[in-house]
C-alpha cells in the first residue's frame, strides 16, 4: 500500500483539493485510544469521511487510503470496525468518482478481500437491527454490488427511490416497521402521494447471491423485520403511475 510517508499523495485528490492532508488524519485515527465509541474522540473522522466520501463521491486518494483503514480497524473494539467498515462499503459502493488507479488497485482489492468475514460477524452479533442494515450495505460494497449499498443505506430511512423502466416515473420504496415494502408515486418534497403498490415477496428468495448472503445473515442475527425487508427486495410490484411490472431487485441493478 501507498506509504503515508510518499510524496505521491500530494498527487491524489480528494473532495476538497490535494491529498497530502489525508496522511496526517490517517495517522491521527491510529493513534486514538481503542474502544467502541473511539471515532467521537477527535474530529478526524468525520473529516476523513468528508474527504475520502463526500456525498457518495470518491477521489484517487479514497482507494489509496482503503487499505490504511482497514489496517487501523483490525484489532479494534466492534464498534469502530463496525464504522470503518461502513465508510470502506461507501467508498467501494460509489459510482461517482475516478475508478482506482492502476497502482494502487490491488492493495486497495486486497483490503477489501479481508473484510467481509468480518463484516458477517458483526452483522449476526449486532443488537441494533438500523446498525446491522448499515453493516449489510457495507458487506454488499465490499462484495461489488453498490446498488444494493446505496438502496440499504437508504432504507435505513424507511424509503428508497425507484424508477419505474416503463414509463421513467420516479417512485418511493417504503418500508415498513415489519419489514413489509410497498411502492407509490411521491412529490416534489418525496412525499408518498396516491395509490401504493405492495411489493410481493418471492417465493423461493432473491435472484441475486449477494441478496440471499444478506438474507441469511439478517435471520441468523434474529432481526425478523429487516430480513422481511432484504427478503422482499428480491420481489415484484407494479408501478402505480403506469400499471406496468417491475422486478425490484432487477430494477435497482440497473438505474443509477
């Protein structure tokens, strides 16, 4: 991996201009003491975070610190890997921002292969079922499927956008607190207006590997409502603008 110490940082760029600065926060996040809540000690990690993933866009230099991040986050108490890791599943999540460059592509993939057998252990110890979602979509980037990040990042709010590929209409994905997911038009202020559509669950599971690996660690971590969710993901509703099908796994593959 890059050396914090190289003169090539000041090369890479990050949301606010050179990357030189990213060494310094990088040393000071390894030097804070080792507990759960650690990141709260020093501003630095948010400032990490606003640098290496400013609303969802990465920078040369966000792959070139992945591998620093996960070498601080081995050894730590759960609850700051825990956030570590959801910063690294955003930065291999985005789709907005330069891929890595060739240099610093394998230390970056090779970061990422040592995370995800960690990521499920935490997901089925985690008690907090928001948290363990958040761990999902972290596992989900790490493993390559960043539409299946961004969605769980977002229904961690309790809805995510949809277009429909018909008609182009843009819907909400609500979620429910039993994990039940419906469909319905929404307004300027993503308000759900209208009729809502209820997605149908599959009968044997989601399509996708990925989904079903999240499926399976959300019930062994007992969350019953957010594997509903995670469950129904993988279903079929129909768009209540146009009345045309839509595949919601298939779907969120595909739009931006």
């Amino acid at each position: 991996m890059l050396s914090l110490d190289s003169p090539r940082w000041h090369e890479l760029r990050h949301a606010y201009g050179p990357a030189d600065d990213v060494p310094d926060m990088l040393r000071r996040l390894a030097a804070l003491p080792r507990h759960d809540s650690w990141v709260d000690d020093d501003p630095v990690w948010d400032d990490l975070w606003s640098c290496l993933c400013h609303q969802g866009t990465v920078y040369s230099s966000s792959f070139a610190a992945v591998p620093h991040l996960v070498a601080v986050g081995q050894g730590q108490a759960r609850g700051a890997r825990s956030r570590l890791w959801c910063l690294v599943g955003a930065i291999a999540a985005s789709r907005d921002g330069p891929a890595p460059l060739p240099d610093l592509a394998e230390a970056y993939r090779s970061a990422l292969s040592v995370l995800a057998d960690d990521l499920a252990v935490l997901v089925v110890e985690e008690p907090d079922a928001k948290t363990a979602l958040y761990l999902l979509a972290a596992l989900a980037g790490v493993l390559g499927e960043g539409h299946l990040e961004r969605v769980l990042d977002q229904v961690g709010d309790d809805r995510a956008p949809l277009t429909c590929s018909h008609c182009e209409a843009v819907l909400l994905m609500l979620v429910s607190e039993s994990g039940t997911i419906d469909v319905s038009e929404t307004d300027e202020r993503w308000n759900p207006i209208g009729e809502r559509k209820v997605v149908q669950a599959p009968e044997t599971g989601p399509s996708s590997t990925v989904l079903r690996r999240l499926v399976e660690l959300a019930r062994e971590s007992g969350h019953e409502s957010l594997t509903r969710a995670l469950f129904t993901l993988g279903g079929t509703s129909t768009c209540p603008s146009c009345g045309a099908g839509i595949s919601i796994e298939a779907r969120l593959r595909e739009q931006p």
